[in-house]
C-alpha cells in the first residue's frame, strides 16, 4: 500500500488566507502582521488588550521516551486540536517553531504529519518567520560586546578565563563545540577557549519563550549572567549594556506566529527550545495568547515526559502561572515492541508479549504524570500494521494503571481519525479534576532538587557530583539564586543518562557533568552524562535527501 508523504500532503494543502484564520479567534486584519499569504505574527498591542479575558482549558500533549519506531508527539498534537474543531469545540493549539539542526541531521522537522499537520510545512521546516535567525544575532551581538569590552581596555575587569558566555548557531556542528578565538595578533583581540551551542540551547532562546513582554524580555536579558572578575563578581548583560540592542534584534520575534492546520484550524508556532538541552516548550506569550481566544489549547513538550513534560511543569508553569487540565501521553504500538526488546527491523511482526513487556516505559511516564496531580489519558498513534490483539493489550495495560488508552487515526484520517479522543480530553478537561501542583517547592535547596527530580522522575539511586558542582551551586543560593527551578539536561532515550537503556530501568546512578546558570531565564541546567548542548550531524545526514525537484519544490523535508 502506498502512502503519500508529509511534505506531498503538505503540498496539496487547500490553505486559507491567514486573516480567515485569525477571524476565527478574533484577531483583526489590524492585528496581524502578515508574512506572505499564510502566516503571520500577532500584534503586541492585541496580546496585550486580552488580558482580563478569562483563560480556556490547557491541554499538554507529552509522550514516552523516543525511539527510531516513531511515536508522534507533534501529529498528535495537531489531530487533536483539530479534533475539537471537528466535534464543535473552539480550540487552538501552541507547537514549537523547527530548528534547521534537526531539519538537515536526522530528526527531521515539527510540523506534525500525515493528515495532521501544520502548514506551511516548507517554511515552518526552514526558516519561517526569522525568529530564530533574530535569536542568534541576538546571542552573538552579547559575544561580540564581551570581547569588544575586553579588547577597548575591560573597564569592568573581566578575567578572561571566567567568561561562560559562549556563541550559537543554529545547525548541528560538532567542530564547534571547542574553539580558541581571536587567534591573529593584537589586531583580533585577546585569544580564548570558547565553543559554540545550537541556538535552541540559548538561554536567549529560553528567555524569549518565557518573557511575558517586552519589558520583561529586557530585563531578563539584562540579567544575564556572561562572565566573572578575578575576585568571582558576575558581569551581566546590562554591565555590558548589550541588553537594548538585544531587545530590538528581538522585537518582532517576541510577536507569536499564527499558522493553520490541513483543516484550517489555528495554530500558533512560536520558539524552539529543545527539551533534552532546555526547556523544550513553546512560548509562554502564544500559550497565554491562545488560552484567552480559545476554549481548548492543545500543546505540546518536547521528547519524553521525564523531560519535556517535566520542564514543563516545573519551569514553564511555575514562571507563567498555568495549570495543566488533562494530560496526553502518546505512544506506539511499534514503540512498546522496541521497549520490549524487538529489534527494528522485526517490528512488521505481531509480538503481543513484546508489546507488553515494553509497556512498562509507558506506565512509567503515566506514573509520573500524575504525580503532579494532573489526570492522563493515552493516545495510542496507530500505525499500519497494528494488530487488534497488541492494540487490546497495550488499552489492558493502561487500565491497570486506572487511565484510559484512546486508540488514534489522526495521521491517516484527520480529524475524523481523533473524536473519541477529544471528546475524552474535553470532558476530563470540563470536570475540574486536575489538581496541578509541582514536583518541589522554590524553597528547596538547588542539589535537593535535582536529586528530587532523578529519584521520583527517573527512578535514580543517586545523583553523581563532585565537590566542584556542590559548591557552585550553595555559592548559586548564597547569591540569591536557590528558589530557581532546574532544567535537566539529559538523553531524550532513556530514563537513565545511557541512550541505550529502554523500558523502565532502577537502580541507576545521574552523573552531573556540569551546571550552568542560566540567571536571565530563571533556571539552573544540570548537564547529565554525555549530552550534548551543541549536537553533531549523523554518519548520513537527511541534508544528503533534501533538494529543490525540477519543478522548483523542495524535496527530502519530512
């Protein structure tokens, strides 16, 4: 049988101007600053006149730990907001903006797929509305103040050694993690060891998904923390005086992008953090924005929920003051195969006791999403081939863990694929059964809190980390930075820091390698095991597949 692909269905798309689709929110003509025909940013002074409006339910989409078999976050998250559409619901959904890392290394783009999508697909996939390129110009123009300071006579006597501020760029460069800069004379400055991160680990990038305005973007990149003196003062941003400069490189890309879905449906795509390296969510202003004009906002976290679920809860909605209704939890039928030991290439195969072994990384996920008092419902994203006996055991599984498994069609059929689930998540989200609390309270010490984090998320015995790490971070509290959160950043594979560890594993140990204050956006990284914050491109990069066809249209995007 033969499927069409995303970037094909992509293609066929019957899009609707983008005034139509703001109509439908209530957003003017007037307030909207178009990008072409079919994607615009929504004005600040609009934003900011909705306000006192009341807010409508929020919907997180998460998932189990990702594996080669797929699961579908994304489309999931798209099919369910068209979903509601289709069964009278007014609702909106909030996804991350795509960065080209991925696009070109292997894990592709994020604009859902199959008959749940968000379109335009080529631009979302590539470069869109410029945010991201407004981010690193951003990131780099406070690289070059610092060591333009430094070079005209550093009145604020930086110590060379201690600046932490390192540049990005947003594509996958693995030659880049480790540079010496300013090799050449006297001419180019004083030459250090420094390195390059991909752009969606910037804490600007962080910043910006959650500032609540202009103002408060400013001030935030005002308090960045981008090296220290000899005597160990922290020189931040506003020091440099970057932080105005900074602000209007960002202007436009504070404003949130209003897209559509396959159905016509509204969609807000806006910031791009990843969630194994940041905090992995869309921006607060689009979530806040869609939550005053629609009844329903479906969203999504990035990776598994020991990460992009966890971030979510514990950064994004404490800074934002949101409170999750319902919980989706979705995953495959192909995916609990390869959690249960079947290899890749096996997976065309029935394997009901395969199925339910590696059932076991689901639960855990669903455990520890209702551990922060939200209900959760999965969404089993079926794939051709799926038998009914798997599917059967994977809904038994979920029952004995008191939720509910919704088998789920959106790829193949839209939203006729999806109704049961939206009608579930509706009701669930109506009854005021969520109870959203946090995992730790601001008070907690910052080592308490990521050990917090490695034992009730993922099932850790013990955090590793040397008398080095401990001291930074009671000299973090000790300077007034122990109520912030932690952003854990971890593999995405696995619940332990061993890519290869699938399924649920105990008994494991989280080595810290390194910590990180990221001062601006309010939070601590925890750098775990062998993760990356700047990724390199894999032995055959997807880059090799993308082309523009005879026809001018680009192929390979998917």
């Amino acid at each position: 049988m033969a499927f069409k692909t995303d970037i094909e269905i992509a293609r066929e798309a019957k899009k609707k101007p983008i005034q139509e689709i703001g109509k439908k929110l209530g957003i003017g003509s007037d307030d909207l600053v178009p990008y072409g025909h079919d994607k615009a940013k929504v004005s600040a002074s609009f934003i900011a006149a909705q306000k006192d409006k009341e807010d409508g339910k929020l919907i997180l989409v998460t998932a189990i730990n990702p594996t080669p078999a797929g699961e579908g976050k994304t489309t999931t998250t798209v099919g369910l907001g068209d979903g509601l559409n289709a069964i009278g619901k007014k609702a909106a959904i909030c996804i991350r903006e795509a960065s080209l890392g991925p696009c070109f290394g292997m894990k592709g783009g994020a604009a859902g797929g199959g008959y749940a999508q968000v379109v335009p697909m080529e631009d979302m996939n590539l470069h869109f509305t410029g945010d991201f390129h407004a981010i690193t110009s951003a990131h780099n123009l406070l690289s070059a103040m610092i060591d333009n300071h430094i070079y005209w006579g550093n009145a604020l006597e930086i110590d060379q050694r201690r600046v932490v501020w390192r540049r990005v760029m947003d594509m996958n460069d693995r030659a880049l993690r480790d540079i010496v800069s300013s090799l050449g004379g006297v001419p180019n400055g004083f030459p250090r060891q420094t390195g390059f991160d991909i752009t969606v680990a910037s804490e600007v990038m962080a910043i910006l998904c959650l500032a609540s305005d202009l103002e408060d973007l400013q001030q935030r990149l005002g308090r960045i923390i981008v090296a220290y003196t000899r005597e160990r003062k922290p020189i931040t941003c506003a020091d440099i005086k970057a932080d105005g400069a900074m602000t209007v490189l960002l202007k436009d890309a504070m404003q949130p992008n209003l897209v559509q879905t396959l159905e016509n449906n509204p969609a807000f795509v806006h910031g791009g953090p990843f969630a194994n390296i940041a905090h992995g969510c869309n921006s607060v202003v689009a979530t806040q924005t869609a939550l005053k004009l629609a009844d329903y906002v479906v969203t999504e976290a990035g990776f598994g929920a020991d990460l992009g679920a966890e971030k979510f809860m514990n950064i994004k909605c404490r800074h934002a003051g949101l409170a999750p209704d319902t919980v989706v939890v979705v995953a495959t039928i192909r995916a609990m195969k390869m959690n249960g030991g079947v290899a890749r290439q096996d997976l065309g195969s029935e394997n009901v006791e395969a199925v339910q072994e590696g059932c076991a990384n689901l639960g855990r996920h669903v455990e520890n999403v209702k551990g922060f008092g939200v209900p959760v419902v999965v969404a089993i994203n079926h794939f051709h081939g799926d038998t009914d006996a798997e599917i059967n055991a994977c809904q038994d599984y979920v029952a004995t863990l008191g939720s509910e498994a919704i088998l789920c069609k959106h790829w193949a059929d839209g939203s006729a694929g999806v109704k049961e689930l939206a009608t579930r998540v509706a009701e669930i989200a109506d009854s005021g059964a969520s109870q959203f609390q946090t995992l730790y309270p601001n008070e907690m010490g910052l080592f308490a809190k990521i050990e917090t984090i490695a034992k009730r998320i993922y099932r850790a015995d013990e955090v590793l980390a040397d008398k080095k790490i401990r001291d930074q971070l009671r000299q973090w509290e000790e300077a007034g930075y122990g109520h912030l959160p932690i952003c854990m950043a971890k593999t995405q594979y696995s619940f332990s820091t061993d890519p290869g560890l699938r399924g649920a594993p105990t008994g494991h140990s989280l080595p810290i390698r390194e910590v990180r204050l990221s001062a601006g956006a309010g939070f601590v990284v925890a750098i775990c095991g062998e993760i990356m914050t700047m990724p390199g491109l894999p032995k055959k990069p997807s880059a090799e597949a993308i082309m523009l066809n005879d026809m001018g249209n680009i192929e390979g995007l998917f």
